[in-house]
C-alpha cells in the first residue's frame, strides 16, 4: 500500500491559516453570551447579502431546510409539482416532497451534469408550481433559458446553491444545445440571487462552509423574506404569537461567526480551486476514456468530476484507493432511483449513464502541483491496465 495519503477533502490546511481569526470570533460569542440568532448571526447575514448583490439573507441550520423554507415561502405544497434533476443529493428531492409537492425530474445535460433546460417545457403541466434548478458541483445550470421559461409559464424558481456559494452566471452554458441568453441584469450575478429565492448550504466540506450545520435562504422579495423568517421561527413574528407551522431552523451565532471570518476568504480559495481544476484538465488532456469537466466563466469547483468511459470507473476508483488518493462517487444513484421514489418514474438515460461513470477527483484550494501530478499519474497508470 502507498505511504502517500490524498484524501478527497482536507480541511486542515485552510483551518491552519485562518486559526486565530477563527479563534477571535469564537471568543467574541463566547464573551458575549449570545448563541442563537442575534448581532452576530445578523452581522453575517448582512456581509452574505451584500457579497452576493442580494437584498435578504436568511440564516438557517441547514441548506435542506433552506430549500424546504424557500420552497414553502413560494407558496409550493400539496398538489403542486415541482420541476429538478435526477442527478444530485437527495436533499433537493426530498425538499419537495416533505412540503407536500412531487417532484418531476428532467433529464440533464452531460457535459455539465446540470438540468437539460430544452427538456423543461414538456415536463410542465397544469399543477407545475416550480423549477429547482441545482447549480451542480459548483457549475451554474443555465439560468436565462430557465427563467424565460419560467416567466412564460408564470413558474418561480428557487435555485440551489448547496454546492454554488461564490459561482457566478456568465451564460456559458455549453452542451446539449442549450440556447443561453443574455436576459438583462442576469450576467454577471451570483447564483442565489437570479430566481426568487436561493438556498445555500454551509455544511462543512462546502466552499464557504461551517464547523457544523448551517445554510442560508436569498431573495430580493420583501414578502417571501417575511414568511422566510417567521418559518424559521416556529411560524412567528414575535415569541408566543405564532403565525403559521414553521420550523426550529436558526442559525446558531458560532456558525456565523465562523462564516463570516471564512466569507473574507472565498474569493481567494474559489480562485484556487479553479486553479487546481484548470491543472487537472491540463494533465488529463487527451487521456483516452476520461472526459474531463466543461469549464463555464463562472465555476467554482466544489467537485473536480470526470467521467470514466467504458465501464471502468469502479476499477479505477479502487486502484487510486490503494494508492493512498480518495475519490468519491457523486452520485451513483440518481434521485428518481433511490428506494423512497423507486417505480414512479421513467428512465433518465443521461442521468443513468453518468451515475455509471463518474468520479470526484481530490478537490481543495490548497492542492500542490505535486499532489496534483501523483493524482492524474496513477489515474493514467491505472487506465493502462
């Protein structure tokens, strides 16, 4: 066995060079005693909102309720149909299901395993509340094309952003044909704040992420802002008045206090990782079975995620594992697969074949050029057996 440890993620290095800032915000909860919600949780909302162009930011325990209370916020529940992929983390489909919606999946585009939006238009029909487009891996889905539709069909959009803190929409969306536009205002914008509502996801191993749960809902809507905050709130505007069934999904001030130190540093460490995808793509240029990743202007790279043709990627998965590189299958069952939905719907054949082939490479901003190199030098020796 390799001596050599490449993990799929290590967190430890961007702990090491932010500690004492880390510390110091921790220290300024601890000392003033409060833990929930409060000055802090709103100093962070405040710098989130203002980072992204974004009117409210709504800090919450989780980027599923985050979906959960955007979608609710909408106005989506019982009856409605809600259109997303197949291909992603069940979090998104079971955000639509426990409001009460279905979810209808569209087939995605492979080149850049988002939603095919020339696929959307004959998935609606009369009871279609919704689309959830998911901006995978960090790659912005094709926005201008999803809100023109949305808008001819009277349709909100909340977009997720688990994967997406920072990605930018630059209407490069490439494969599949999609026809992108450059609808005004859009270009140039951050994810999270093109449909009515964004919903992020602070879960740790994101770009921008927590030392535990967190997540966070955007709008420009005065309204759905409202109803956002009082959802989290067990449903109230004030205490013991409340409005409505809502959740227990607040921030807690020392996840804040954490995000806010690392939101200093997002735009630095998005640039490394697309440093560190550009490298990968360079040195897996033209290696037969592997495609590598479409680059749009705007990715940020949560995931470095090829495809391995002919059927091997499970081989290849296990021979990088006995050299000491972790990679990780994201995601080897679609949605509309998973055991909770199983014989609801048709096959996706996209979606299907991608689940069959592909696999995230080691994925942070403090990657070196030799760890890079050990990488895709046992991927190729592994390709040549």
């Amino acid at each position: 066995m390799s001596q050599i440890k490449i993990p799929i993620l290590d967190l430890k290095p961007q702990y090491q060079a932010i500690k004492d800032e880390i510390q110091t915000a921790i220290n300024h909860v601890l000392d003033s005693g409060q833990f929930i919600l409060g000055p802090t949780v709103k100093a962070f909302e405040a710098d989130a909102a203002a980072y992204l162009g974004v009117k409210h930011a709504i800090g919450v325990n989780s980027g599923t309720d985050a979906l959960v209370i955007g979608l609710r916020a909408l106005g989506v529940g019982p009856g409605d149909e809600v259109i997303t992929t197949p291909f992603t983390f069940f979090a998104t489909a079971e955000s639509i299901s426990m409001v009460g919606a279905k979810p209808v999946f569209v087939d995605i585009c492979a080149d850049t395993f988002n939603i095919d939006p020339n696929l959307i238009e004959a998935a609606i029909t009369p009871q279609t509340k919704a689309i959830v487009p998911v901006h995978l891996y960090g790659n912005p889905a094709a926005m201008g094309q999803i809100l023109e539709i949305a808008t001819q069909h009277n349709l909100k959009v909340i977009e997720d952003c688990a994967q997406a803190f920072g990605a930018v929409y630059k209407g490069d969306c490439r494969g599949c044909g999609c026809q992108e536009s450059s609808r005004d205002g859009l270009l140039g914008k951050y994810v999270g704040t093109l449909g009515h509502v964004g919903a992020f996801s602070f879960f740790p191993t994101k770009n921008l992420g927590a030392y535990g749960d967190g997540g966070l809902i955007t709008t420009n809507d005065d309204d759905i802002a409202e109803v956002a905050q009082m959802l989290r709130m067990h449903g109230s505007k004030q205490r013991y008045c409340n409005l409505m069934l809502g959740y227990n999904s607040r921030l807690d001030a020392m996840q804040a206090a954490i995000l806010g130190v690392k939101l200093r540093h997002i735009d630095s460490w998005n640039a490394k990782r697309r440093w560190v995808a550009e490298t990968y793509s360079r040195l897996l240029a033209d290696v037969d079975g592997v495609v590598p990743p479409a680059f749009s202007a705007g990715h940020v790279f949560h995931q470095y995620t090829i495809r391995l043709l002919g059927g091997q990627r499970d081989r290849i998965k296990q021979s990088l594992a006995e050299a000491g590189i972790g990679a990780m299958i994201y995601y080897p069952i679609p949605q509309d697969k998973l055991p909770i939905y199983a014989g609801e719907y048709p096959d996706y054949p996209v979606s299907d074949q991608l689940a069959q082939e592909v696999l995230s490479l080691p994925m942070w901003p403090e990657l070196s050029l030799d760890q890079l190199e050990y990488v895709t030098t046992t991927l190729k020796q592994a390709l040549s057996h």
